[in-house]
C-alpha cells in the first residue's frame, strides 16, 4: 500500500516537471521566433530606407533642388523644404499644363511636313538672315556703372552723407617698408556661389563659418604666394562678422591695432569677397 502511494506521487512529480520543462520550451521558442521577426522588421526598415535614398538622388524634387541652389541655400533649413516641396509640385503642375495647351492648340508640328513641303524656303531665309546679320562685340562688364567717384582704375560707389573731394582720393603717402603684409578681413565669413564641388552649409545668405570655403581661404592663398614672393605676410583669421555682423569693422580695427602694435607694418589688406551688386 505505501509502495503504490509513493509511485504515485513520483508519477506527479514528473509530469509537473514535463509540464514546467513543455511551457519552458515553448516560451523560448516564442522568443526566439519574436526576436528573428525584430530583426526582419529591422532589416526591411534598413532597406527601405536605403532604396529611399538612392530614389531621391534621381526624383524630380532632388533635381529642382540643385537647378534652384541659389535660392535654396540662402535659406533656413525649414524654408529650404518648404521651397523643395513647392517646387516640386509647381514643376508638375506646368509640365501637366504644357501637354494640355499642345493638345488643344494647333502648336504641335510634324516634323515631316515641315521637311518635306518648306524646307528649301527655310533655308532660303536662314542664309538671307546670316547675311544680314551684325555682329557687336559685347563688353566685358555690360552693368551700368553708377560710381560717384574715380582714381585710375578704383571706383568708388558713394551712397553715404560725407562728400569724397579730390584731396581724399590722390593717395599722398611714401610706403618705406615694402616688405611686410598684414592681411585680415572685417567681413570674415563672406562665402561665395556653393558647386556640386565645393559644397558648404551656409550660416548666413552667402555666408559660412567655415573658413575652408570663405573669403579666409582667399587670404590664405594670397599669403601662401606673398611670401614665395618674398614678402613677409601675415594672416589673421579672426571672426569678426560672426555670430553677429553689426559691429565687424569695429571689431576689426581692434584686431589690426592689436596685430600691428609696435611693428613698422605699412602694407595693411582687408580682403572681402567681390560681387555684382542689385541694380
């Protein structure tokens, strides 16, 4: 009688061990199977958004974007994909339109007619017009000149209350030491026009931090050839329009006056980047 009583409970035993070992194995295997479905998930994410990518590279949106670069980068980052989706939309809507108003007009031309019935009577036009055709040389800077005074080939653009006399414009100075150049820039950060080569986050409109694509690497080269040259140049890469623009030239006479304090430097070049101002 005990002998079958503790069978029993052996029997018990074992198959509450079964039971436990059962529900064990199958929450392993629903683990395992949840983390393989995360890390399909995960992949799919990745190539989803890898294929995203190569996709904008070619959409008509990534294109619109580089063919409107001038107007892109001088604006914020939020106000550059306001203007890319815009654009973008813009750009289809005419394309759209353009395939209406040929459809609906008598715009369309077949090629083939104008080959066959008036080809010689145009060419009969193309070469009378060549003959009379007049050929002006275009002048190397066809902008209005609005310059309110002049010394040799230095222009100056007066737009402020102070009147430039004569006196001031005759330079009346004997430079002794020819050999010594100090070059800085009061606008430090002007940039110019980014290229699908020379790319640059702009910090301003035609402006950047970055003193590899501003007007600082300009002075750099002009020192580097100053001094092959044989001068003695000397480059200052201070900020002095950055964080704020108000108050550069200040700024930059201090810089100079610091730069120049107790040294017979009379060579002083504040270079800034060249631009075609609004007419």
């Amino acid at each position: 009688m005990n002998i079958a009583v503790i069978n029993l409970k052996d029997i018990l035993k074992y198959l509450i061990r079964i039971v436990i070992v059962s529900l064990l194995i199958i929450i392993l295997i629903n683990l395992l199977r949840l983390e393989g479905v995360q890390r399909q998930e995960k992949i799919i994410r990745e190539t989803i958004s890898d294929k995203t990518k190569e996709i904008s590279k070619y959409s008509f949106k990534g294109c619109l974007d580089f063919s409107l670069s001038a107007i892109s980068y001088s604006k914020t980052r939020d106000e550059r994909e306001q203007i890319s989706v815009a654009s973008t939309i813009l750009n289809l809507e005419i394309g759209m339109l353009d395939k209406n108003l040929l459809r609906s007009t008598d715009l369309v031309i077949n090629e083939n007619e104008v080959l066959d019935d008036n080809y010689e009577e145009i060419q009969d036009t193309v070469a009378e017009t060549q003959e009379n055709v007049i050929i002006e040389r275009v002048s190397e800077n066809n902008i209005p000149e609005k310059s309110t005074n002049s010394y040799n080939t230095v222009y100056v653009y007066n737009e402020s209350d102070h009147e430039i006399t004569e006196t001031m414009l005759i330079p009346d100075i004997e430079i002794t030491n020819k050999k010594d150049v100090f070059i800085y820039h009061a606008h430090t950060c002007e940039s110019y026009t980014p290229s699908e080569q020379y790319n640059y986050e702009m910090t301003g409109n035609f402006r950047t931090a970055d003193l590899n694509y501003n007007v600082v690497r300009t002075g750099s080269e002009l020192a580097n050839y100053l001094n092959d040259k044989g001068f003695r140049a000397t480059h200052d890469k201070t900020y002095h329009d950055y964080p704020t623009y108000s108050g550069s030239y200040a700024r930059a006479l201090e810089t100079v006056e610091k730069n120049l304090a107790g040294k017979d430097v009379q060579l002083v070049l504040d270079l800034h980047r060249d631009a075609i101002r609004e007419q």
